[in-house]
C-alpha cells in the first residue's frame, strides 16, 4: 500500500492548503479506488477539509480559533498550567483537540473525491513557523 511523508512549512498561526501534493500522490499510486488516510504527526497543528475558493474562509476560521482559545497570557485563561513553551502553546493543544489529526478521504477513478470547492489543510496553531509532518497511506 503505498505511504509518504509530506514536510510542509508553515509562516505561523493559519491554514496551508496541500491538496495539490496529495492530488500528485494519489496519481503516482496509480490506485483507482480506495481510501486515503492523512494524518499529521504532531499534538499543536490539525488537518481540516475546507472550502479553497474564497481565502477569507480560511482568515476567518483562523479568527475565530483565536478568540475561542486565545494565548494563556490572556486574563480569561488564567486557569492554564503548561506555559513553558510560550503562552500560544497550551492554546494550541486544545485548538488540535477540538479538530482532527487525520482525515480519510475516498479515491475513486484515481482521484479524490472532494466537493467543488473543497481543499486539503493542516491548521497551524502556533504563533511561530514550523516544519509539520503529514503521513499520507493510500489503502485498497
């Protein structure tokens, strides 16, 4: 079953779309149909399926996570114990809780099958870049 590992480089907090790398994956496999499995490999970032046409979705998105779990050194969080990573990284543990780490999408006639105006994202949720891993496993 073919797998790989996808490095993305993220400028800090917000969506990165990578759904033409997985597009490209999924063509080499050659598979027609099945199942694909991403997951990220870390507890600070998340994956979402989401609308790729309008880029305000993704900078509202972005907003809105921010004001639901804003940084620790924010008076309302008060009650946050890990800190020693910065005051973004407690918050970003709960934004990764409240989303997903992996996402299965169906391959059918060797693409994906994602709507119209739906794309691929890893969510970063810390403030500074960082080098994320995705897992990409294609299975029959």
């Amino acid at each position: 079953m073919p797998q790989t590992m996808l490095t993305l480089s993220t400028r800090g907090s917000g969506l990165y779309e990578f759904t033409d790398e997985v597009r490209a994956f999924v063509r080499q496999s050659g598979i027609e149909e099945g199942l694909l499995t991403v997951f990220v490999r870390h507890t600070s970032c998340s994956l979402l399926i989401q609308e790729n046409a309008d880029p305000d979705v993704r900078r509202d998105l972005d907003m809105f996570f921010a004001r639901l779990v804003p940084p620790s050194d924010d008076p309302s969080m008060h009650w946050v114990v890990h800190t020693d990573e910065g005051p973004d990284d407690m918050p970003a543990h709960i934004k990764a809780a409240l989303t997903a780490v992996s996402i299965g999408v169906p391959i059918a006639s060797g693409r994906l099958v994602l709507g119209t105006w739906q794309g691929l994202y890893l969510f970063e949720h810390r403030q500074r870049p960082h080098r994320r891993e995705v897992v990409l496993h294609l299975g029959r």
